[in-house]
C-alpha cells in the first residue's frame, strides 16, 4: 500500500485539490484499488469507494486551508488518512460507527511536514498516510474506539493543527472531484503559472535572448510550496520556479524526463530570476515582468478547475506517463479490480 501510493506521488504529476492544496488522489485511489483487488471485487466498486473517499479528504482539506498550509504542515499527508479510511470503510461495509471510528483512528495517525518537499520524503509521507488509513479502518472493523476528545477536545486533532473538520464531512457545494486541477507539468503546482508565462513569452520571442534579470511575482501560498530557488537536483527542480521558467525560456515547459537531473545552462539562468509575492494575485496566478515592465501576467494556467484540459491533453498526460500499459483499463467497470493493477505494474502489492 505505501509503494502504490507513494509510487504515484513521486512525480509530483497527479491531480490536485485547489481549495485544499491537496493531492487527493495520491491517497484514496491506491487505497481502494489495492483493497479491492485484495477482496476480489470489480473495478466498478473500486471507482465508488475512491469516490467517497476523495469527498471526505477534500472536505477536511478544504476546511482546514490555509490554516495547515500557513502552519508548515504537508495537507495531502495531514489529510490524506482520512481520504484512504472512507474508501476502505465503504470496501469493508462497515457500520457507521464503524466508519467513525475509523475516521478518527486515522486523524489520529496523521502528520507530514512541508519541509519535505523537494526531496524523497514528500512522497514517502503521502504513502505511509495512505497505508495508515487502510490500517484505521481495519482496526475499526476490529472493535478499536476513539473518543471525541480525540478530535476535538483542547488537545485534540483540531487544536494541535490549527485544522477543522468539515461539518457533514464533504467539501460542500460543487463536489470536490469537479474542482480537480488536472495537471499539465510534472512540478509543483506554484510552478504552473510561471510555467505558462514563460512558454507565452518564448512562443512570441524564441529563446529567451532579454536581458536579465527577471521577475515572478507569486501569491504567498504559490510560494510556500514552491519555496525552493536554487535547485541542486531534479526533485528540487520540481519546487523551483526561477528553474522552471528559465527552463521554459530555454527548451519550452518541463516534461517528465527533464526532472531526471538539473540541466547547468537552466541553472545559470535560473539565477537571474527572482521571486516575489503578492497576496493580491490569484492563489496560484503569476506575473513575469524585467526592468518593470509587465512581459505576462497568468490569473490560472491550464488544467486548473478555471481552465480544464482537453480530452486530448489528457490522454498525452497519461501516455506520457504510462505508454499504453493502462490503454482499455476502464472500458468494463465491471472487470475485477486486480486487472488495473496488473495493468499498472503493480501486480503482488499488498494492502499491509
């Protein structure tokens, strides 16, 4: 469970919750997918299972943004528990009180820090979130109990994160699955914008041949998860901006193979890029300006719940990541759900 899951987060490539600052899916679709398998059930059954759990993870992101982000926690691994509890409740059809339980062993094992990113242990804590989530509703179905103050209490779930449950436990309104940031760039999500208003000024100009230097300016949460500047391999890559953008001037936006290691001209230039922020920008919005003048200026980049990607793009996106291993994985829902895993590459994982 802890290699599926966080196998698929360690590209920084999967889907995000905006509202939450969260990767959803990192969590919840290892979750159901490897205890549906195990069960033998249909793929169909998985889907739902994901489903429930992905409403309950973003509504406790959701309720609990910015407050975790501003407090140096890591969301998707605070949150992430819960998400992979629901869709292993519903699997193993436990009671409501069963449920509860569960939800409130897994708060109880949550944790991540934002420290982590730009290094291996970013994915590491968003697997072991989701394996310790499968473990709470076992548990649960066990007979293990929680008390509320647990949550709740003066030193209890919310207090100690400065986090709050959902009332209702969902993300309220739309659903969350429909404000789902698809990704277009295997980097962080602060990267997106200034990704874009890159490749816009190069899709003009050519090769950047300007002088430098030049200038992002940033939302403050685009920026703490994008904290890094100079990056010394290709997993800080990821959480660079100046890299990023010089990238984009210099090749065009980043693709998966960039990120295998750090390219010296893209670091030269990177060092002649700034960062600043603004917190009258758009959450994950930029502008890119030299000697101050505005060159671009991007409200939300492509993939975002603003801009959705095409079918097209998406299916690039999966080809990109994955050939055609999972091509006619979903054409029946009802084909046992061990044949996704299979198709994945994950055949012999086990839940524990």
């Amino acid at each position: 469970m802890a290699f599926a899951a966080t196998a698929g987060h360690v590209l920084d490539f999967d889907d995000t919750f905006p509202d939450g600052v969260t990767h959803v899916s990192a969590t919840c679709a290892p979750a159901a997918l490897m205890l549906a398998a195990e069960h033998g059930l249909a793929l169909r059954t998985a889907l739902d299972a994901y489903a429930e759990g992905y409403e309950a993870m973003a509504g406790l992101a959701d309720a609990s943004h910015p407050a975790l982000y501003d407090g140096g926690w890591h969301p998707t691994a605070v949150c992430g528990p819960v998400g992979a509890a629901v869709a292993a409740a519903r699997l193993l059809e436990l009671t409501d009180e069963e449920r509860a339980n569960a939800i409130a062993l897994a708060l109880l094992r949550t944790g991540g820090a934002r420290g982590a990113f730009g290094s291996d242990g970013k994915a590491i804590q968003v697997g072991a979130a989701a394996a310790a989530g499968v473990r709470a509703a076992l548990l649960a179905r066990g007979g293990a109990k929680v008390n509320e103050r647990a949550l709740t209490g003066p030193v209890g779930f919310e207090e100690v994160f400065g986090a709050r449950l959902p009332p209702g436990g969902d993300a309220g309104g739309r659903p969350a699955i429909e404000r789902a940031w698809i990704k277009l760039h295997p980097s962080c999500l602060g990267t997106h914008s200034p990704i874009e208003a890159a490749a816009r000024l190069r899709a003009e100009n050519g090769e950047w041949g300007g002088t430098p230097p030049l200038r992002v300016t940033v939302h403050p949460t685009a920026r703490r998860a994008a904290h890094l500047d100079l990056a010394g391999d290709g997993l800080e890559a990821k959480f660079s901006i100046p890299y990023c953008v010089a990238h984009t001037l210099i090749h065009g936006p980043p693709r998966r193979r960039d990120f295998e290691a750090v390219k010296p001209p893209v670091l030269e230039l990177s060092r002649q890029i700034d960062v600043e922020v603004d917190a009258s920008l758009p959450e994950f919005g930029a502008v890119l300006d030299a000697e101050g003048r505005e060159l671009k200026r991007i409200a939300a980049p492509s993939g975002s719940p603003e801009r959705p990607i095409s079918a097209n793009e998406l299916a690039s996106k999966v080809e990109d990541l994955a050939g055609a291993a999972l091509e006619g994985v979903l054409d029946d829902l009802d084909a046992p759900a061990a044949g996704a895993l299979d198709a994945a590459g994950l055949t012999g994982q086990r839940v524990r």
